[in-house]
C-alpha cells in the first residue's frame, strides 16, 4: 500500500535525500523539479515506453544502475512478478527504497557493482542497462558480463551518444596497411574523458553510434529495435567475439 506520510513529510524527506538526479513524482512532491534536463527521465521514458511489452505479469526485471528506481517502479506498474534495482551508490538507494515505500510498489533494491552479476546467480526476463556504460572504466567488460549472466530473453540498452550518427560498414578484417579509414566520421568510435564531462568524473567513455552498435554485437547480442536515438532492445544471439569476459564470476560466497 502506499505510504501514509503526509506530503509534507514526504517533502522533507526527498530534501534530507537529495540531490536527486531522477525527477520522480512521490504523492505530488517532485524530487528534482529544477531538473536541467526537464522532466527526467519520464521525457525520455516517453520515447520508447511504447517498444517494451506492456504487460509484464509473471516476468522478472533487473534494473542495473538503478539510481532512484524510476525505470524499476515503471516495471513493476506493468505487472512484473519480481524487479531487482542494483546500483553501487548508497545514496541513490535510499532514494530508490524511499520512492518504493511511498508508492507502495514491491521493488527490491541492493548494492552491487555491474561486475558482480555473476553473483545474482539469476537470468532475468526482462534487463535494463541504461545510462550506466559511459560511467564505466570497462565498458566491454560489463557487456560481456551482463551478457553472460543475467540476460535471459530482453536487455534494452541505453548510451549517452556523442559524434557521428553515421554506420560504415567496416568489413570482417583490413590491412595492417589500410589506414584511410579511421578518421571517417561512420567509424566506430570510443571517446575518452580523462578528467570529466558535464562536472562528471565518472564519465569515462562516450561512444559514437557505430561504436554502440559494434560492441553490442561484439559483446553477443543482436539488436531487435532502435526506438529512441540512444535506446535499443537486444536478444541475446550467441557467444561473444573472441573469448568474452577475462573477469572471473564471483558467486555468492565470495
């Protein structure tokens, strides 16, 4: 049931919490009404709600990198038997266990780094992995983690997308001598932020759209939708290239 805090209460609870990066309305109080992005991320969600099913009764969800748990509470007011939001920051769990008590939506959040799934020792139906691969020092890593661990059927991806919108077919293998290539703008490209983008230091990769698209398959998925300019829905589609993640799986005990 939803919480019985009065507004007020509700109110100064998000200040003691904040500074939210989710703007989510809790009973009327919104925790980021000032927002320099608008009303985020419902503004985005709106772009591509329409493309995930809407009816999720019965399924599991895992929502990596949760932050304040808008996607995860989205997921279970579409019926979903089991949501899971993980994030490694403390304070954006409050925020996400705060949002679900005044809800009243039967979300379970925990602490844990994209590097541990192994440790979940569970396959989800349906995973997010949005706005987390730019804050990454291993994007690939991740990837192939993800992929190898926790996707079950769905994984819809998102990443802050910086360059060319161009795809050039790059062909299976070049020359070591073939160089004319690397400066065209469809190239997959990773650009890398040695101090900080946007005030962020945890901003440490941001790839071009060839470049999202390349490691995603690389990584052993295959894009099923592109519904929103940095969003996809992928199905997992077989073994990575080479040989996947080098990161050992860390199980339960460890």
């Amino acid at each position: 049931m939803p919480t019985t805090l009065s507004r007020a209460e509700i109110r100064d609870k998000v200040a003691a919490l904040g500074p939210w990066f989710h703007n989510l309305d809790l009973a009327g109080v919104p925790t980021a009404p000032e927002h320099f992005l608008g009303d985020y991320p419902r503004v985005k969600w709106r772009r591509f709600a329409d493309a995930l099913p809407a009816d999720l009764t019965g399924r599991s969800v895992l929502d990596i990198g949760c932050n304040a748990g808008f996607h995860s509470l989205e997921m279970k007011r579409r019926g979903a038997a089991r949501v899971l939001g993980v994030d490694f920051d403390d304070a954006y769990l409050a925020q996400a266990r705060f949002a679900a008590e005044v809800t009243g939506l039967d979300v379970a959040f925990e602490r844990l780094s994209v590097y541990d799934v192994a440790s979940l020792g569970e396959r989800f139906d349906l995973v997010l992995f949005m706005g987390v691969f730019y804050h990454l020092r291993h994007p690939l890593l991740a990837l192939d983690l993800v992929r190898e661990h926790v996707v079950g059927e769905l994984m819809v991806f998102q990443s802050m997308q910086r360059g060319s919108t161009e795809i050039e077919d790059v062909g299976e293998d070049r020359s070591f001598w073939s160089t004319d290539g690397f400066d065209r703008p469809g190239w997959p490209k990773l650009h890398f932020v040695e101090h900080r983008y946007a005030g962020d230091p945890t901003n440490w990769w941001i790839p071009n759209r060839a470049c999202v698209e390349a490691m995603l398959r690389s990584s052993g998925f295959e894009i099923t939708a592109h519904p929103e300019a940095e969003v996809y829905l992928c199905r997992p589609a077989g073994p990575p290239a080479g040989e996947g993640a080098v990161h050992p799986a860390r199980g339960a005990g460890a």
